[in-house]
C-alpha cells in the first residue's frame, strides 16, 4: 500500500464516526444490511471562489476501501462499548459479522487532478448499504482535505508562472498526517517539491530546503554561519539573510560565496523570509549582480500565498523561488472544503432504483436524486460544457441548464464521461498512475478552465424534473396517499 499501509500499517477501519458503526449495526439488525444503494460524494461550494476545484484524494480512497477490514483489535475495542442502558452496544452476532466484512461493491470515479464543479460527484459508490454507509466518514476525511490543498496549491502554482513553488507547511499542518496529505496534494496542485521528508519517502515528491534562523544564531557571527554551512554542504548554499539585518545578511552571503567560488562551489541563493520582500528583493539582485552573482537565485518565504505572489510578480520583484507554507497547508482563508456524502438511490424489493433525495431550506443544500454521472462535452478536443445528468434514466436527447442558460447536446455530440470504473468489486480496476502524470494532468485542467471563468457546468434538464417531481411529492406526501415516482429501471 503506497501511503496508508506505509504510514499506518493497514487501512484503519475504526477511522469513522460512531453514528456510521450504530447505523451499520440497525441495517444488520433489521435484514436491510444488503440493499444495493448509490452514494456520492460531492461538494456544495468551490473554494477560494475558483468556481472549481482539483479532485485529489482519490487514490488514497481507493485503498482505503480495498483494503479495509476490521482486525481483531478493533473487534475487541467496539465490544467494549455500551449504550445508554449499561449493555452491549452491538451484539457479538454483529461483530462477528463486522470481522468478516470487505467491500465487495464498486467506485467510479474522476481522475486524479480533474477539475470538478460544485455538486459534480468526485466519487460515486454503488454496493450494499451497510459497506456504502460505513465509507462515509472515512471518504470525506481522506479526500475532503487533498482537494481542499490540491486547489490552493493550484492557484499558488498558477500565480507563480513558471517560478517553482515548494511547500514548506509541514511545521504548521493539522497533525502528522495532515502534513503528509498536504504535501502529496500541493504536489499534484502543482508544487516542485516539499521540505517534508517523510512525504518525499512516502510519494517520491522532490525534497528541498535550505537552514533556519536557528543556525545562523547558533554562530557568535552571520558570517561565520555561512562559512560553515557552506563547508558542510557547498553544492546546497541557499543562504538565509534576514536573521538580523537583511542587506548585511546579503553582504555576508555575498562574503560566503566568494570563499565557495574559490574553492570551486557556488553559492546557489538567497532567502528572504521577511520585510517588503518586493523591495529587499530588488536591491538584493542588484547586489548580488554587482558582486559578480547574477546566476544566483532569490527565494522568498514569509506568509505567502497566490494573491501575495501575484502582486510582488506584478511589482517585478525578481524572486524566482517561492517557499510557500502555513497558506497553502493550512488552505487559508478556507478552513474546509463543502464536502457531503448522500444517497442518491437504493434498490426497491422489485430490483428499480427508488431514489432518495434530502429536502432543505438552506439552499445548496438540496440533493439531487439518481444515479449520477458528469459528461464532458468536447469541441475539437477541448472541454465545451459539463452536464451532470442520471445515468440509470433512458434517454435519447441531451439538454442542460444552469439558471437561465439553456443548452442542448445532439446525441452523437463528442464527449468523455468523467467517472470512470475504479473499484470492481471491491478490487481495483489499475493501478494508480505516477504521481508526476497525476501532476501534470492537474496543471493543464487548472490552467484550462482557470481561463474559463464562464465554462457551463449544467444540470441535465431530465434530472432537474425528477428532482423537481420527487421534491413535490415529498414536500406533500402527508396530504395525499399517491405512489412516489421515484422508480426507475434504467441501469447504470
């Protein structure tokens, strides 16, 4: 297992909320454990008002139910708990069940690194309802973070040009694993490399960095600091220069590279990690060129992020390394992503998909019932239009809407369906791509429709309608005895 069987030991089935195991067990209980169901998951808002987002996680989802299974351990820990009357929360019948229990159902899903739109599934689950319930904490845990990151790492990448980014967040990441993930998904959003060397042995990622202000005030003298990191490490000399004062500490690297020129070294930077870094940074390159430098790069750190970076480019600060951190780690302003697991469809007693969907006043928060895909629509190759529409519904015409805007598709129209078979099951379909591709797909899907602020993302008109049906006979089932048209016996 490429991350949770390294950094865990196995996929940890116990990574869930309570309420999943309780639901699980009154499945079990009532004999409705193994009606197919449909899930998706799904986000209601994009973050940092990018109107998408990069699809990440997926891969490490993949794993996670594929290898999932209860050890003893957890058996004995769950026998352990009691309900509110002193007694066994969950009968040793049920346990041994659970001991048993693998998913054996199927997951289709978007690439790695696709962009996505809000209430497009990343992620469709189709088993037993009893597996399908118990993903659901799990899933948006491991995939709701990488996204999150993945996209701000997207933006960063983007504001930078071609100026590589490294994310250096590790020491200000939610927890260990939380350093991890984000560092596999700044990478796939588009960073260079990560100072985290535990995600550099886990995912391959390019390991970078340079020394802290700790070691320069480890030194009774900056200077001296220098000489002796770059006797250590000659080939590997990135000075950092703000510990005391910046263009005295531009002047002892400066100091500090002509002693590694003469021994056949050369200094590779600077860093700036604090002032008005557009400044600093223009006097450090007139500096540094002056002594005979010109080669020698500038990084810049400091509370950086995309709208940072965009402004000090537009200011022509000549820094060509951005070491990125807390912003990109922590995915400020966004503290998380919108995402939600629901059921879109279960099967009825005469094998139809009866859909299901939730009623809400708060908007966004409606769902949409069925069995849901998202279709591409190309034009030359190029993306032209998304359609989420109902897979398990007939049909022989395409037509989506987003609110006033209505288009139709003709039926041969060239496309690509973005959920893809993942899971077949419970087995993976392949294996996972190289992280390096995953990258590169993610920098041309950001790219492209960062440069389509108005790219339709449509509902399918036949899905609004069985939308709009099912919400009227639930809003009103109450007042009148008439059958839900909420059967359907299209497969998917």
């Amino acid at each position: 297992m490429s991350f949770l069987g390294q950094l865990y030991g196995r996929a940890p089935a116990l990574l869930t909320d309570l309420y999943q195991l309780t639901m699980a067990y009154a499945h079990w209980h009532n004999g409705s454990a193994e009606r197919e169901a449909v899930f998706h998951l799904f986000f209601r808002d994009a973050p940092f008002d990018n109107g998408f987002a990069i699809a990440c996680g997926i891969e490490t989802a993949i794993e996670y139910v594929t290898e999932l299974s209860f050890d003893d351990a957890d058996i004995d820990y769950l026998a352990t708990l009691k309900d509110n009357a002193g007694e066994a929360l969950f009968a040793p019948a049920f346990l041994a069940y659970l001991r048993d229990l693998r998913f054996t159902g199927d997951i289709d899903a978007m690439p790695e690194g696709t962009a996505v739109f809000a209430h497009q599934p990343m992620l469709r689950v189709r088993a037993p309802i009893i597996q399908a319930q118990l993903l659901e904490s799990a899933l948006l845990n491991i995939m709701n973070f990488p996204t999150l990151v993945a996209t701000k790492a997207a933006r960063i990448a983007h504001a930078a040009g071609g100026d590589p980014v490294l994310d250096f967040g590790l020491r200000k990441a939610q927890g260990i694993d939380g350093g991890v993930s984000a560092a596999r998904a700044a990478y796939i959003g588009g960073c260079a490399g990560t100072s985290n060397v535990l995600a550099g042995q886990l995912f391959g990622i390019p390991v970078s960095g340079t020394h802290a202000h700790g070691w320069v005030m480890a030194f009774d003298d900056e200077i001296d600091a220098f000489d002796a990191y770059a006797a250590a490490l000659p080939d590997n000399c990135i000075f950092l220069v703000d510990t005391y004062d910046t263009l005295e500490g531009i002047d002892n690297a400066i100091r500090a590279g002509r002693k590694l020129r003469e021994s056949g070294h050369e200094m590779a930077g600077i860093r700036l990690d604090s002032g008005d870094l557009s400044e600093l940074s223009k006097t450090a390159r007139r500096m540094l060129d002056a002594a005979g430098f010109p080669n020698a790069k500038i990084a810049a750190s400091s509370s950086l992020d995309e709208k940072v970076i965009a402004e000090l480019k537009r200011e022509g600060a000549p820094i060509v390394l951005w070491g990125v951190g807390t912003r990109l780690t922590t995915a400020q302003p966004d503290a998380a992503l919108d995402g939600v697991y629901k059921l879109g469809a279960i099967r009825s007693d005469r094998g139809t998909w009866s859909y299901r969907m939730k009623l809400s006043d708060t908007p966004g928060k409606l769902t949409r019932p069925g069995v849901h895909q998202v279709r591409r629509f190309l034009d030359d190759g190029a993306p032209a239009a998304d359609l989420l529409f109902d897979a398990a519904a007939p049909r022989t015409a395409w037509a989506g809407t987003k609110g006033e805007y209505c288009h139709e598709f003709t039926p041969d129209a060239p496309h690509i369906d973005l959920l893809v078979p993942a899971v077949r099951d419970g087995r993976a379909v392949s294996p996972a791509p190289a992280l390096s591709d995953v990258q590169q797909y993610a920098r041309e899907q950001f790219a492209f429709f960062a440069a389509r602020r108005d790219y339709p993302a449509l509902i399918d008109r036949y899905l609004e309608e069985s939308t709009d049906a099912l919400r009227d006979w639930l809003a009103h089932r109450h007042e009148r005895p008439v059958a839900a048209p909420v059967d359907k016996a299209g497969e998917a």
